[in-house]
C-alpha cells in the first residue's frame, strides 16, 4: 500500500507539472470532479478537457495507464479503466468536450446515484443499498428507475464503452462476496442492455471486498464499500474521430 500511494504521489506530481505549463479552461460547475481516489468531489480545478489536452499524445497513454493501475490495483477499477483508456492530446481534449455534455445529462436526471467525470470518462457510483436488498442480487423495482435514466442518455452517446463493477464490504468471506459482487454488476448490467444499450458495449467485472474505498472497520465504512461502479469511456471509434478531429 506505502509503495502505491509513493508512486501515485510521483505520478501526479508529474501531472501538475504538465499541467503548470499549459493554460486551463473553466471547469463546468454543474459536475462534479472526483478526487485523487475517485471517490469524491473537488470544488476547484481546471476542467477535464483541459487536463485531457495536456496528458499529451504519446505521455497520456502511458501516464494515464500507470495511473490506472495505481488507482485499481491489479485489476482495475472504474476510474483506473477510466484513466487507463486515456487517449490524451487534442484528441483527449474533444474527448473530454462530449464527455463533460453527457455527465453533465446524467448528473441531472440521475438523483440517487453519483456521477463524476474522470480523466476522459464518467464514473458513476451507487450505493449497493439503493439497488439491492441485503445479500441478494435482484434489483429492487425502485432501483429500476435510476438505471432506465441512465440508459437514456447512454442510448444518447453510443460510441462509449460501459463498465459494470460490483464490490461489498469486508464482512462474509470471499466465497460470498466474490460471486455476489459479479451478480450485481451482471444484474445492473442485464437490465441496461434489456433497456435498449446495445450488448457489446457493456462488460461487467466482481471485485468482492478487495476494492475498499472506506474503512471496513466502520458502519459508515462498509456502506461505502457496498456499492455498484459503472465507467463510461470512449470506444476505438469514438477515440479515432477525436484523433482525426472529426468528432
């Protein structure tokens, strides 16, 4: 954990170094940015087109992967797959334009769930307990309506690619909540695609409790472990236009 957090330090002090030689835009105030561990909003910064031009053609693929998998881990989380599919550059930058419009559409149609814009991304969180009741898998006829929000402006912007994570807290051993985290993310995942998402666009990904981004000593802290992440980021079609200027 000590060398992570070491190498993470070293990377975005890399960033705010590119980032002090380059002139940043006003960030849209209606999104949200999430934090360092993508799990909370800042109130000041540039916006992410911005940050999106300045990774830099060849440095952002690299910076951005690295950092994805600081910031996931071994597999990955939603904002590490975020990160880690940069396309940084001109190319990051228009990216980054469309992905500000459609985060800003989810943020207002979508109450119960939080959406932050990542690097050239979207990640959306829920909390496991808005959609599931405890230790099941079937989405609670509440949950539904949250999820059809979503899948509207998804249907909006079809050159994305949607992950679907589920992950619990520490409680239970991994034998339950490994397999209980995939069936949460297939469920959420079912149900998009059955609302019109075309199919090969989604992959779905269980994390169990290995992903924690609280104290799972806590109440508070398992709450925020039990919960459904969903990255949205650009497809090869999407980052081809943004390259060739054309999107």
């Amino acid at each position: 954990m000590t060398s992570r957090n070491s190498l993470y330090t070293l990377l975005m002090a890399l960033v705010m170094f590119m980032a002090s030689c380059a002139t940043s835009q006003p960030r849209n105030p209606n999104i949200p940015e999430a934090d360092t561990n993508g799990t909370g909003p800042r109130s000041t910064g540039m916006s992410k087109t911005a940050k999106g031009g300045l990774l830099g053609a060849g440095g952002g693929a690299i910076v951005g992967g690295v950092l994805g998998r600081v910031i996931g881990g071994k597999g990955g989380t939603a904002a590490g797959a975020i990160i880690g599919a940069a396309v940084g550059g001109t190319g990051g930058a228009l990216i980054g334009r469309k992905m500000d419009k459609q985060a800003e559409e989810l943020q207002k149609d979508m109450q119960n769930a939080k959406v932050e814009r990542v690097g050239e991304g979207i990640k959306i969180t829920f909390d496991s307990g808005i959609l599931f009741d405890t230790n099941k898998s079937d989405l609670r006829a509440a949950s539904m309506t949250e999820i059809q929000k979503m899948t509207e402006t998804l249907k909006k912007y079809p050159d994305t690619n949607i992950l679907v994570e589920g992950h619990t807290d520490a409680s239970g051993s991994d034998a339950i909540n490994n397999p209980l985290s995939q069936r949460r993310a297939q469920a959420v995942a079912n149900y998009t695609i059955g609302q019109g998402v075309d199919a090969s666009r989604v992959s779905t990904q269980g994390y169990g409790s290995t992903q924690p981004i609280a104290d799972n000593t806590t109440e508070a802290g398992k709450q925020a472990n039990r919960r459904v992440e969903i990255a949205i980021f650009a497809n090869e079609k999407m980052k081809k236009a943004a390259e060739n200027g054309t999107l």
